[in-house]
C-alpha cells in the first residue's frame, strides 16, 4: 500500500540547534516533494519544492534532500529559533497526477529556549 | 503578495442542512485545489479545478460538488451535511502552466456541524 510517513509525531530540540525532519514514502513515483509548515488553525504554508532529479535544495536557514533511491526526503532547519516551533508537513506530487498534494502525517517540531 | 482568500473563516450549520464555501485564488493562478483537514490529521485531497474545468477528483463524498467559475474562483458545496462533516476546509491555488509550481494555501474554512 502507499505511505507517507514522518519521523515522528513531535520533535524537540533546543535553541540553536539544526533540527531534522524525515519524510519515507513507499510505492509512489513522486514527481516532486514539497514542505509546509502548519501553525495552529492556520493553512499550511509553502517552504521549499524539490524535484525528483534534484539532490537538494536551499533557502536561508532551510534545507531538503531527496533521495529517490532511499525514497526520502530530510528536511533541516538549522539555528533554530522557538519562532520555528510549528507543525512541518512533506507532501508528494506523483508522476502523471493532475499535481493534488498528498500529505504525509506531519512532525511537531518544539524549539525550546 | 496577494495570498489565497478564502470565506467564510468560521461557518455553523446543523445537521442536513448546506453550506457553500468559496475560493479566491492568487492572482494569474489558473488551477485550484480543495483540500479537508479534520482535527489531529493532514490534509486530504478532494477536488481540483484548472482552466475551469475539472482536473481531478480524490476523497470529496457524492454530496459535495465544486466548480470554478470565470474569474477563476471557486466554490465547494456542501449538502446534506453530517457531523463527519465538521472539519477544516483549506483551499489551494497554482499557476500550472510554469512547471512544478507549488500550491499555496488559504487560511482556511472552519466548518462546525451541530
């Protein structure tokens, strides 16, 4: 069957440090990945697209992997801030899909001062 | 930047009853998506519009319906509601001519059923 499974349900880490995110997938061809983050109540907000013939991409204090071979993506924030507390949530985009997102369960990240 | 706007942020209703929500994209995005979020899960897929036109169609019960109008809005109806129902209903937006462009959400619609 076909999952999207994240490392695990929360994350604590301190002020500072480089937090990692792991996203698996099994039995999907993604055509690319993407990461969000969600605040409570609030619609997820767009991060970082990966493609599939990308190794990794950067944006400021963020960066994603994706290893096809492994079917994995990491995703790290690195210095973090308490401000990053939030839930992250990857996403696949399958290969010939009309591009509907399918969310992995998400991981609760806490930054702790 | 203008950003997805979605209406209403909060909407009550009671058993059977309708609702209809609805869906401004960004600006030059050409394809919508419409997503379910209950409580403690991720969103799921229900129904996606581009060029006005149904693109595809995922978990949306037969008693939902959606379109996509002129200006490129959209709408989801809702009839018959259940309290299954009640939910947080986000709405996403792309311009997918441009390759791999990612979706960008709205804040979405808090859809309580009584």
């Amino acid at each position: 069957s076909q999952k999207i499974e994240q490392n695990s349900e929360a994350l604590n880490i301190q002020e500072g440090k480089t937090a990692t995110l792991t996203c698996n997938y099994t039995n999907y061809s993604p055509a690319y990945l993407q990461w969000y983050r969600q605040d409570p109540g609030r619609g997820p907000v767009f991060l970082l697209l990966i493609r599939e013939n990308e190794k990794e991409k950067r944006k400021e204090r963020l960066k994603v992997t994706f290893d096809t071979t492994l079917k994995q993506s990491l995703f790290h924030i690195t210095a973090s801030q308490p401000a990053d507390s939030a839930t992250y949530l990857c996403a696949l985009v399958v290969s010939g899909s009309a591009r509907q997102l399918t969310f992995g369960s998400g991981t609760q990240l806490t930054v702790l001062p | 930047a203008a950003g997805v706007i979605q209406s209403p942020r909060h909407l009550i209703k009671e058993k059977r009853e309708t609702a209809t929500l609805k869906c401004y994209p960004i600006p030059r995005h050409d394809t919508v998506y419409w997503y379910q979020q209950g409580p403690g899960q991720d969103p799921q897929f229900l129904i996606s519009f581009y060029e006005k036109m149904q693109s595809d169609k995922g978990s949306i019960p037969d008693r939902f319906s959606a379109q996509q109008f002129s200006d490129y809005h959209s709408e989801l109806n809702m009839s018959s509601l259940e309290l299954g129902d009640s939910a947080l209903y986000f709405c996403a937006s792309s311009r997918t001519g441009e390759s791999n462009q990612p979706q960008h959400f709205g804040d979405g619609t808090r859809l309580s059923i009584l």
